[in-house]
C-alpha cells in the first residue's frame, strides 16, 4: 500500500511542477538539458540519495535559478566527448611505437655507424613514460580539462632482413582538472605490432591494439554525492607508409597513416537511480606529416634533434547519436554523443641520444582539433640485448 501511494505521489507531483520554471532559463544552453529537468521535475522519494537531489531540486528551481540549472546540468552531464577524447589519446601512446621507421635492416646493423641501426641486438625492450595535458571546450555541457599519465613497455626482435614483429602493454591514468564533475579512469591495452624496411628506405609499420577503460565519475550536488563507474573497450588498427630520404647528416621522413578506432560503452545506473544506455562510435582517420631530423656524431654516440608537422581527417565517424538515460518514475532523457571534430593538426619537438647500448629521448607533441587541444611529453629509453 505504501508503495502504490508513493507511486501516486509520483505521478502527481510529475504533473504538479514541472512547469513551475519558464523554459527561457535554458536559453543559451544545450537543448537536452530541457529534457533533463523536465525528467526530473517533481520526483519525490522518502530514501537514498536520489531522494536528497530531486528534493534540492525542487527547493531551489524557483529561489535560486542559478543553483537550480548548474544541478541540472551536473546530473546531465555528457561525458561522451571525455570518453572518446582520451581513449583516443591512448591508442595514440599505444601506436607511437610504429611512428617511426626503422633506422635500418637487420642485416646491414652490425656496426655502431652512424645510419645503421645502433647497438641493435636480437632482442630489444622499448619503454617510455608519458605525460599529458587536454582542454576540450565543445558547448554541449561536456567541456573538460584533463591530465594524463602512463606508461608503455614492449619487446620486439627480427624475424626476417628488414622485417620486425612486437608486443607492447600501456598503461594510462586520466583524471580532471577544473571542470564540472570529477572523473578518472584507467586503461590498458595491448599491442601487437610489425615494421618493414626496405633497401630504398620505404616503410611500412602495421600496429592492432586492443583494450579497456574503467571510468569513475563523481558528481556532487550541494555536499549530495552522485557517483558511478562504466567500461569503455576498444579496438584499433593503424598502417603507416612513408620514405626515409638522407643527405648527408640530414634526414626527412614524409608519410602517410590510416587509422581505424571502435569505441563501445556499457550501461550503468549511478547513486541516484539515472540508467545511463550503451553506446558506441568508430572513426577512421587519414593524415600526413613529416620528419626532419639532423644527427650530430660523436666518437661513440650520436645526438639527433627532431620536429615533426602533420595533420589529418577523420574520413569515418559515426556511431550512437544519443546516449539514453532512464529514471526511476519511467521519465528519460537523452544526451547527444559529442563527437571529436574531424579535422587536427599536430607538431612535435624531440631530442634523441644513441649510442652502442642504449637509446633515450625526450619528445613534445601539440595536438589540436576545434574546441581541443592536447599537450604530451614523452620520454622514452630503449636497451639491447
């Protein structure tokens, strides 16, 4: 009985106060957060903390407009744009291990000379650590800034003359700086990877990548803490061709790179009640660049600076339009999936030291896409057997 009546006060307090804000208070913000409040205008329950939020709501809707749109649109949240942005951002880590052709075919490497492949043994174990910095400011109620860290470790050896094969781990951590709601993640993946030289310097390096992301998003309203946790997995490929052309202590490298990224999204429920849908998106990105570099030799080492220019399209993407989310008196909305613009441009800066054993470097890449920008720093070292 006590439920049949909570569910009358439901329906009726739904229908009581929904229109007790004027919709002109939205103007000037996304569409779907309309839907948002009208979804969640007039719930009442007697426990949990969706009880405690919908009561706020309710209290501030019309004493305090602007408490009353930033709960609503901390609830809405669309964390669509977060998702994509840095799942991309680590299959791009991922892949930074076939960026590069390789220095030269196995069969002419036994030497430490200074365009062969120095110090290169039968086995070698790759690694670098990366840091990261994104600012994504798209309008849709998704705007974020983030920071990155992680790892990658591989190895790889030759199994024909110019022909290598390798496996690779990364490891990224994402969490937000300054905005609306806080979230982290954690993702993995593994990448199994192939580099081809030819006699001419063409290349062709060829990488799959597999993986899972763990999301943690902490909304809080009004000291009410609104939690949850989803699973993003994806799948990618990337194919780079290109020549490496030398003169002198002179090298420039022109390419081109494919890639492939699917991106899946579970369901989840968060503390208060809103069922958050599956979704999904793929995109298929085009792009070209090039490679300069100078090597300084030294009796036993060499030094080489780097800079890299490129950009691309995502000639593919699409994917779910909407992101459902039900509530608990069977009122939903949905929120749009905010999709990375299709256009990007990227430079780096590197500085690299070789010598009979070892390699290590320091690299600086600048990412931008509109409304995107991203800032990594990577330093890498890599040992010989």
């Amino acid at each position: 009985m006590k439920n049949i009546l909570t569910i009358s006060m439901l329906l009726f307090c739904c229908n009581a106060t929904a229109a007790t804000v004027s919709n002109s208070v939205f103007v000037g913000m996304p569409d779907y957060l309309l839907d948002t409040a009208k979804a969640w205008a007039g719930i009442f329950s007697d426990f949990g903390p969706g009880a405690d939020v919908a009561n706020y709501i309710n209290s501030v809707q019309t004493s305090d407009v602007s408490q009353y749109l930033n709960a609503i649109s901390v609830l809405g949240f669309n964390s669509t744009a977060m998702a994509l942005y840095e799942v991309n951002d680590h299959v791009d880590q991922a892949f930074n291990v076939i960026n590069q052709p390789l220095v030269a075919r196995r069969d002419s490497c036994t030497d430490n000379l200074p365009y062969c492949n120095y110090g290169r043994r039968s086995v070698v174990v790759d690694g670098k650590i990366f840091g990261s910095f994104s600012d994504y400011s798209g309008g849709n109620n998704g705007d974020f800034k983030t920071k990155n860290t992680g790892f990658s470790v591989n190895a790889k050896s030759f199994f024909a003359n110019g022909w290598l094969f390798g496996v690779e781990y990364t490891r990224s951590m994402t969490d937000t700086q300054d905005t609306k709601v806080y979230s982290d993640a954690t993702g993995n993946s593994i990448t199994i990877f192939s580099q081809y030289l030819a006699d001419t310097g063409l290349f062709m390096n060829f990488g799959l990548n597999a993986g899972h992301t763990s999301w943690n998003i902490d909304k809080t309203i009004f000291n009410i803490t609104d939690g949850g946790t989803y699973d993003t997995y994806f799948y990618a490929g990337q194919m780079n061709l290109g020549i490496r052309m030398l003169r002198g202590n002179f090298s420039m490298v022109p390419k081109i790179k494919i890639k492939y990224l699917l991106v899946t999204a579970d369901k989840y429920i968060d503390d208060v009640a809103q069922e958050f849908g599956d979704w999904w998106y793929n995109m298929m990105e085009t792009s070209a660049g090039i490679d300069l570099s100078f090597d300084f030799i030294g009796s036993d080492f060499v030094v080489r600076p780097t800079l890299h220019l490129g950009g691309g399209y995502d000639i593919i993407s699409h994917g779910s339009d909407e992101l459902h989310v039900q509530l608990i008196d069977n009122q939903f909305y949905n929120i749009p999936v905010e999709a990375p613009e299709k256009a990007h441009l990227k430079a780096g800066l590197g500085l690299n030291f070789y010598n009979e054993y070892f390699t290590a470097g320091i690299e600086y890449m600048f990412n931008m896409r509109k409304d995107y920008m991203n800032n990594i720093i990577m330093a890498k070292l890599k040992i010989a057997f």
